[in-house]
C-alpha cells in the first residue's frame, strides 16, 4: 500500500550511460515532483508536473528530462550521466500545485562511477 | 529570494531531555513554514506547518514549532526526547503562491540513552 513508490531503490552505473528513475503515486495527486539530495542532505527541486503539465523546472541541465505519461507517475531519465549526477533522488507528490503538503517516495540512490 | 537556514547540522541529546532545533528563513513576502522528518532509509514526511493562524503549531508526537515574524524564524521544540526521534529534520519555507518548497540543509538530531 506504498502511497509514493519509486524504482530502482538503489542504482550504480558508469559516467556516461544512460538511466531512468520511475516513480509512481497511488493518492490521486494532481502534482508530482523531482528532488535531488545532495551528498550534504541538501534537497533542491528539480521539477514538478500537475496534470502532466510541466509547472517547474529548476535550472536543472537537459540531460535531466522528467515524464510524466499520466498524472500518476512521473519518471526521471537521465543522459550522459557524469560524477556530480550522483545523488539521492526524491520522488514527491500533493493532492494540488497549491497545496504544500508533499508525500515523498523513499528516493534512489543513484551512484555514477 | 527565499533561503533557508538551519543553524546546527547536528544535535545529539540524552533520552528524555528537551530539544530546539533551529530554523530561520529568508523571504521578502508572507510564507508558509514547515518541518519534515527523514527517518533512516526512508523519505521525507510532514512533522508540522505553519499557513496562518496561531503562530504555535503542534504535531502529534509532541514536536511544536512557533513562528516569529519579527525574527524570521520557525524553531522545532520537543520538552522530553525518545530515541525513536532520532532523524533527520529539515525545515522548509513557501512563498505564498509560488507552488515549491525551499528546503533547509537539515539537523540530525542523534538521541542517546
């Protein structure tokens, strides 16, 4: 009965490949989220989606594009990963964009070596 | 731009002692203030928050935080600790409208017996 799920819960991969990171909401959420937390606990959005519209995007690099094939989930694929890309990832969502009540999945360790 | 400050990285406290855990913000409107709790190898939870109202607010495990305008801040109280506290905790601010948290860089609060 996870409410925000995301997969894989833990991801090692070498500079350069190619990844995606898929979360998954069963709340019936409107809004979802990407968050990056950094090796110091810093958490910095990313992106966020309502209705599978784009209402966020961070100044994140292009190599992060998220999609959102319904207003269930929200994946991450990541291109041409480099070292600073590792980090855990967060998945979130809220009932709408307006409310700041956020439920958040148990992230992905991603490792870039 | 919104900035938010959490003065100490870590706290350790004896079982049963009380704890403040400090928070200030930055933001030059009316905000929204939250804490969230990190348990280990989990994700992000909502302990508390402030919208408007009462400037004490109370979760239900016996954490309250006050918001005071006049010092921008929004400290994490507890009057007796158990070791089932021990998390990280992050504060985060909203600008009212603006859709995204702000999040701190977190306190890890480390109880000891």
């Amino acid at each position: 009965d996870t409410a925000v799920s995301q997969t894989p819960k833990y991801l090692v991969t070498q500079m350069g490949n190619d990844k995606s990171i898929k979360c998954e909401q069963n709340l019936g959420h409107d809004t979802m989220y990407w968050y990056k937390q950094d090796s110091k606990k810093f958490l910095k959005i990313m992106f966020s989606y309502n209705n599978k519209e784009l209402i966020i995007n961070e100044t994140v690099p292009n190599r992060f594009s998220p999609k959102s094939p319904d207003k269930a989930h929200l994946n991450l694929h990541i291109n041409s990963l480099e070292l600073g890309d590792s980090a855990v990832y967060f998945c979130a969502s809220s009932p709408w964009a307006g409310s700041y009540e956020q439920y958040f999945g148990p992230g992905t360790r991603l490792t870039v070596t | 731009a919104q900035s938010v400050t959490q003065l100490d990285s870590q706290v350790p406290v004896f079982e049963e002692a009380p704890v403040e855990l400090r928070c200030n913000y930055s933001s030059s409107v009316s905000v929204y203030l939250f804490w969230y709790v990190q348990y280990p190898n989990q994700g992000l939870q909502l302990l508390l928050k402030y919208l408007s109202g009462s400037t004490l607010v109370e979760s239900i495990n016996g954490f309250e935080a006050e918001f005071n305008k006049s010092q921008t801040s929004f400290h994490l109280r507890k009057p007796s600790v158990h070791i089932s506290d021990t998390a990280e905790y992050f504060c985060a601010v909203s600008d009212r409208g603006a859709q995204k948290l702000v999040f701190g860089q977190g306190t890890r609060l480390t109880i000891n017996p």
